[in-house]
C-alpha cells in the first residue's frame, strides 16, 4: 500500500486516539454533567434529535436518570487505563520470556516454547472468562487475568527475533568482549527489539479494550456504578427493544476507540517498521 | 508424512495436557470452588464435609491425577446442580456450537476468499482500497455490538428476522453473520496478502510469459499454491472462530457450549466449566492438527522436507 495513505492512517488514528485519551484524562472538565448523579424524573430521556430529546442530554439518559453523554466521557477512562494497563503488563511479561527463550535455547527455550503454544490453543476468551470467575470481578482482577493471557503473543515474536540477533556479529563481539548475558540481552538486543515490540503493542491495546469492554458486558469486569462502555452496553442491552440508543452509543465509543488505535497501529508499523517482519495477525485463538 | 503426522499428534497430545492443567489450576488452585457454593453462614464443619463429598480435601497433585483420569473416559463430573453429567450436557450443546461455527465459517470464507483474491489482482484499485478500509474497519469492530445492533435494526425496527433462540434457518441468519464479520476483515487481509505472494512469484511471470491465458493462470497456477495459506488459515482461524462464539452465543441467547460455560462461569458449575472449556480447546488443537495434515497433503514440500529432517 502507498506510504502516503498509510500516513493518512496514521493521522486519523492519532486524532482519534488523542481524543479518547483527553476524554479520559480530562473527564470532568469535558463532560456536561455528573456521570453519578441519578434523576428519577430524567429516567430514559432520548437524544436530542428524538422527539423529546434536549441538549441539557444530549444522548439522553439511563434508566438510573444519568446522564449518557457525560458517562460514556468518563467511560473511556476504564477503557484506557485497562487496555494500556493489560498490555504493560502481558507486554513486560511476554516479552521478558521471548528474550530468555530466543537467547538461552536448551530447556529455557523449550518450556517456554511448549507453554506459548498450550496458551496459544486455549480459547482465550473462555480462558479469561473461567480466570475472571475464580478470582472475582473487579478492575485489578482483570487487569491481572487480561496480563496473563495475554503474553504469549509477544513471546513468539519476540523469541523469534532474539534467535535471530543472537548470532549477529555485534552480539558475538560483545559476548567475545566478556560482557553478561544480561547485559547483552539489555543493551544489545532488546534495543533491536524496541520497533516491534511497540507496534505490536499497540494493536494489543485495541485487542484488550475489546475484551475488557466484553467481560464488563457480562459482569465480569468494571461493577457499577463506575462508568464503563462495556457495562454500559450490557445495562442497555436490557432496554433495546424500547431505547435502541443506551446500546448504541457506548459500543459506539468501544467501536471509533478500537478503530483509532488499528489505525494508528498500522500507521506506525509502516513507519518504524519498514520491512515489516512483523507477526501474522490474528495467529491465535481467542 | 507418517513422521510428520505423528510428530503433530504427539504434540498435539501434549499440548491437550498442558490445557488441562490450566484449567484445573485455575478453577482449583486460583479459586475455591467450595466457598462459593456454600452460604455465608455455613459452618467449618460443613465445608469440610462438602469438601469430603466432593473429593476436594485431597492433595491437589492427586485431584489432578483423578481428573485426568475420568477426563481421558470421558468423565467430567456432575454438574453441581442438575447433577447430570457435565459431558452430557455439553455435548447436548455441541451441535448448535458446530451449526454456528460452521455457518460463520461459512459466511466468512464467502465475503473473505473473493474479496481477497480480487483485491490481490486488481492491486491498488479502487475495489482493492475499498476492500482494505472494509477490512481495518471490520477488525475494530466489537462484535456483541454489531450482534446487538444488528438485533435493534432487523429484530426490533425491521422484525424480519428472530432475535435469539435456535430453530429454524431465519435463527441462524444474524449469528451466522455476526461470527461471520468476526472472521472476514483477518482473512480477507491474509488471502489477499497470500495471493499477493504468488501472483509475484517467478513461475507466474513465467506462465504469463509463454502466453497463458489470465484465467487459466488465475485458476490453475496462482489459487491452487494461495490455497495452502488459506488452509492454513482456516485452522487457525478455527480457534478464534470459537471464540467469536462465546460472544455470539451470548448476545444471540444460541443454546451451544459457549453460553452454557459462561452461565456455568456465573453460577460456579466447575465441573460443567471445566469440562467445557477443555472440550472447546480440544476442538481447537483437533482442527489445527486436521489444517497442518491438509497442508502436507496439498504441499509436497513440506513433507519432503520433514522427511529428510
């Protein structure tokens, strides 16, 4: 595909992104209202275009009276810091375990091996689903559960590439200059690593909003009544016979959020990565 | 090929272990069934009983072992609170799992494969451009909102089609695309890409240069060496499809696995999660092993190599 265009992904995936993340950042300050605050008289208000909408709600309200609009601003807050979270945390993880497979071979290589490809077979939802439920629901729960299931897809790429480094001539001399395996994996390769590791991220990040925003649908995430868009999806899920919108708005959120971030994710392979040795996407279960 | 089909069966073995154990430490090591199952003001007395009764005082090491065990006979328990077995009531489920899968597969390969392959000839058009920002689109996407919006637009607004349960043909309709969208923008971006790899191959050039017709070169030279990417594909895809279930199932209320093992997760049935769960990674590793086969079969390079490895 044309450089150019990609740039142009690139450009509308920063824009949505930076605005997603002022939201979150800047809650209070942008949303018209108090995402909290519960009006029994305002109960199911419609958006301002529906006959009896008002601009005091402009997407309506909840059945709870809240404001939809000030909770789906406050929403991308859970939306963010668990998406960014979960991927420091599977990322440091992944690939920690990528450098010492790739690099030490032998026994190291062929445990970790093994173990990615178990965790690669594993129906990756059902296996976060069945860990939610045995630690509990709860923002910290998920975000340990999203970590630990979500390492293995760095690891194979980061595995790969570390076996590849560790024959070059600039790692050979450092290691014929005395230097510890430590240091060489932390100055000499992982370095070389960086472009990847970066770009892979942050398409996890779309991956792990979606999942999160999926287990907060079933219940199993964010509890109420913290604002999040999966909860608020699910809550609105009960209604979308008679109010279509408590459903349509917040997955809407989860839907422009995950399409920025692909976007600026592409964008930046094509930028940091030029010869794209990147993985196949989607080579895992999930 | 015999080697390499054993080789992938071992592993396969293997791997069927690893997955078990998971999930045993998880639902055993992780959470505490017992707790969960009795009220709050139960007494120590009675969990230890219930936890006698249930075999969970025993050494983990040894509950695994048991587990194992009836797990290889096909043994996965009771369910905690029908008390049926939990294979039983799994593979009651089983078929609307498959009927699902099979016709989101469906319905994915159909948007996926002739999108794919048009946009990898007709390279940097107009179709192909459309194609790539349908696809970018598509992967965004979460897909228990389209399920719902799709329920809001045809169920609610349009009633022309049912908005959950499982039946008649018009069931199928709005799961089967929902799996469906879950499984095109991927593969249409690896067939395309698959193709891309062919079409720049030198046998082409040279095909096209002896004066093959576009469409014999098409047909017989360039799908027939992109088909085992797509199979390759297709077996990988295979997991993420289930996957793409357990969302569907519980958006469109569809009475499969999946939406038994999340009402299982809500209400602690370990024994019927377990065994769920399990049984839905077999299936994965099954269809993986049945893509690397197909592969072989279709790529005499790679059982060549394997052979002389």
């Amino acid at each position: 595909m044309p450089r150019l265009r990609r740039l142009r992904f690139l450009a509308v995936g920063s824009a949505i992104v930076g605005v997603a993340v002022l939201c979150a950042l800047a809650a209070p300050l942008l949303a018209p209202g108090d995402p909290y605050r519960q009006a029994v008289g305002n109960r199911l208000l419609p958006p301002v275009w529906a006959a009896g909408g008002s601009w005091t709600h402009a997407l309506g309200t909840d059945p709870l009276g809240r404001d939809t609009l000030s909770r789906i601003i406050y929403g991308a807050r859970v939306s963010i810091s668990a998406g960014a979270l979960a991927v420091a945390f599977s990322m440091v993880l992944g690939v920690l375990m990528g450098l010492l497979a790739g690099f030490f071979r032998g026994t190291v290589d062929a445990v970790v091996s093994n173990f990615v490809d178990v965790m690669l077979a594993f129906p990756f939802l059902l296996l976060a689903l069945a860990a939610v439920a045995a630690l509990g629901p709860g923002f910290g729960n998920m975000i340990v559960v999203l970590g630990l299931t979500g390492w293995p897809i760095y690891t194979r790429v980061v595995r790969a590439e570390t076996l590849k480094f560790r024959e070059r001539e600039f790692v050979l001399a450092a290691r014929a200059l005395g230097l510890g395996s430590a240091r060489i994996l932390r100055a000499h390769v992982l370095p070389n690593l960086v472009n990847t590791i970066i770009v892979m991220a942050s398409l996890e990040v779309a991956r792990m909003i979606i999942l999160e925003s999926f287990l907060s649908f079933l219940g199993l995430g964010i509890q109420p009544p913290t604002p999040s868009w999966g909860a608020m999806l699910g809550e609105g899920r009960v209604y979308m016979l008679t109010h279509w919108w408590l459903a349509a708005f917040p997955g809407a959120a989860i839907f422009v959020t995950t399409l920025g971030i692909n976007l600026f994710g592409d964008g930046l392979r094509d930028v940091l990565d030029p010869h794209r040795v990147l993985m196949q996407p989607g080579t895992r279960a999930e | 090929m015999w080697t390499f089909v054993v080789h992938r069966l071992v592993r396969a073995v293997f791997v069927c272990l690893g997955i078990s154990l998971i999930t045993f430490t998880l639902l055993h090591v992780v959470g505490d069934p017992v707790l969960l199952l009795v009220p709050q003001s139960a007494s120590d007395a009675d969990v230890r009983l219930l936890k006698e009764k249930l075999g969970l005082d025993r050494p983990l090491w040894a509950q695994y072992a048991v587990f194992l065990r009836d797990a290889v006979r096909g043994d996965f328990g009771e369910s905690l609170f029908t008390q049926e077995s939990a294979l039983v009531l799994i593979l009651e489920r089983m078929p609307a799992t498959l009927e699902l899968t099979f016709a989101g597969m469906a319905v994915g390969l159909l948007i996926a494969i002739p999108l794919g392959v048009v946009s990898a000839i007709r390279r940097g058009s107009l179709t192909d451009r459309l194609c790539t920002v349908g696809a970018v689109t598509g992967q965004a996407m979460p897909i228990f909102w389209l399920g719902i919006m799709l329920i809001i637009v045809f169920a609610v607004q349009l009633r022309v089609l049912p908005a959950s349960g499982r039946g008649t043909l018009a069931h199928l309709v709005l799961p089967a695309i929902t799996l469906g969208a879950y499984l095109a923008p991927l593969t249409m971006r690896l067939t395309r890409s698959g193709m891309l790899d062919v079409l720049t191959q030198d046998y082409i050039r040279t095909a096209r240069a002896k004066g093959v017709g576009e469409r014999v070169l098409l047909f017989k030279h360039a799908l027939r060496n992109a088909a085992i990417p797509i199979v390759t594909i297709l077996g990988v895809q295979f997991g993420r499809l289930l996957g793409g279930a357990v969302v569907t199932e519980t958006v469109f209320a569809w009475p499969g696995v999946a939406s038994l093992a999340v009402k299982a997760i809500n209400t602690y049935d370990y024994p019927v999660v377990q065994g769920a769960v399990v049984l839905l990674a077999f299936l994965i590793v099954l269809a993986n092993l049945l893509a690397d086969i197909a592969v072989t079969w279709l790529d005499p390079r790679v059982r060549l190599d394997e052979d002389h490895a």
